[in-house]
C-alpha cells in the first residue's frame, strides 16, 4: 500500500515521509461489509481504526433498548481511540452503514507513534477538541431547540460536512434514514417523517431519490 493513502487522514497532518512510511509498515488496511460490529461497547479494546472508505455510526442503546446515533463517521475520520487512551472499557458500539475500509492500529503501535511524532499528537489533541465541542453543541441542541429545530441543525450539519454545493446555492448529500435521523436528535421516526414533510412543504429542502437537496432558506431560518 502507498503511503500517499495515509494523507487522506488528518490525523495525520504534518508528518513526514520517514513517519508516514513507519506508519504504514504498523497499520494493517481491511474491508468490511455493512452492518459489521467493529466496536462493542462496554468491551476492552486493543485496536483503532482509521476510516479510509465507507461510513460507520456510533451509537449507544438506553435502559429502554433504543438505539441513540452519537455519530457517523466517514473518510478520514477515526476512532476506537480512548480505548487506547485509557485503558476503559469502549464507550460505544461502532457499526458500518455501508462496505468500509480502515486502517488498524493496536495500542502498543499507537501509543509510541503519539510519543514519537508531535504532530499527530497536536492532530490528536485537535480532534478530541472538536468532538467535545460538537458533543457540547448536541447538548445545548437538545435542551433548547424543539424537535424540527434539531432536526433542521443535524440537516445543516450534514450538509456542511458531506454536501455538494449546487450552482443555485443549494446543497445536495446522500440522505440518512428517517430512523437514523430520529435515532441523532433523539425522537421517534414517525415525527422525523411528518417535520421532513413540513420542511419540504415550506420550500426548505427537496427529496429526490436517495438524495436531499437544503436550500439556503434552511440555514437562514434555522442559524
């Protein structure tokens, strides 16, 4: 495997040839079908992996056995880390959403790579950053926005981070499940479908196929 591969994963960022190729030596690349369990919550873990194709979700299940989506991971994305991190038992549970390919990294591997190499620990240290402060805003989202709110904001969110920009200023991306949305924002997949229906209906936002098209309009009324 070239190592031009591990420049699609900001962790990363920064590093040199020398590193990347040590890197590359360490990591074993794999396939995985969809709906494969990479992570269990609850079980110990030896091994990140580094999302090189494909999504997975990371979810947790509540005392009444539903499904709560903390988040999906695409390209360039990882996890299975804090595992690593702390030697606890993994937080989540982590399944692919569509055929996903990663790079694997056992702990012993990771944890010299961190001491040996700053900038991946500087890119490390970033991410974990950025989680909390999305875990932060996901908070804030839920004691304060009503459901069509929450809904419009995951909307928004995807679309920054997936979206194609359209010549009239619209965004397209591959559209998640009523289930999926309902399992992020945390209500049922009925009302996903009826404030979808409503969106649609105001002009927000348009279904076609397997694809969402958000209008500018969205983010204005929902800033």
């Amino acid at each position: 495997m070239d190592n031009k591969i591990l420049r699609t994963v900001p962790l990363f960022d920064g590093m040199g040839q020398t590193a990347l190729d040590e890197i590359l030596r360490l990591t074993v690349r794999k396939s995985f079908s969809k709906e494969t369990i990479l992570v269990q919550e609850n079980e110990m873990g030896e091994t990140m992996y580094m999302i090189l194709s494909g999504k997975v979700k990371v979810t947790n299940v509540g005392t009444d056995g539903k499904e709560v989506i903390l988040s999906v991971l695409g390209p360039g994305d990882f996890f299975g880390e804090m595992a690593l991190l702390d030697e606890e038992p993994r937080s989540a549970t982590v399944v692919t959403l569509d055929q996903t390919e990663a790079l694997l990294l056992r702990r012993k591997e990771f944890m010299n790579l961190l001491e040996q190499n700053r900038e991946m620990l500087s890119n490390l240290l970033a991410t974990l950053s950025q989680r909390l402060r999305h875990a932060n805003s996901q908070i804030r989202s839920l004691a304060l926005l009503d459901v069509l709110g929450r809904i419009a904001k995951l909307l928004l969110e995807i679309a920054e981070k997936e979206g194609r920009k359209l010549l009239d200023g619209s965004v397209v991306f591959r559209r998640p499940t009523h289930q999926e949305i309902a399992s992020m924002v945390g209500t049922s997949r009925e009302t996903v479908s009826r404030m979808i229906g409503e969106l649609s209906r105001d002009g927000y936002l348009r279904i076609s196929g397997k694809d969402i098209i958000i209008r500018d309009e969205l983010n204005k009324a929902f800033p």
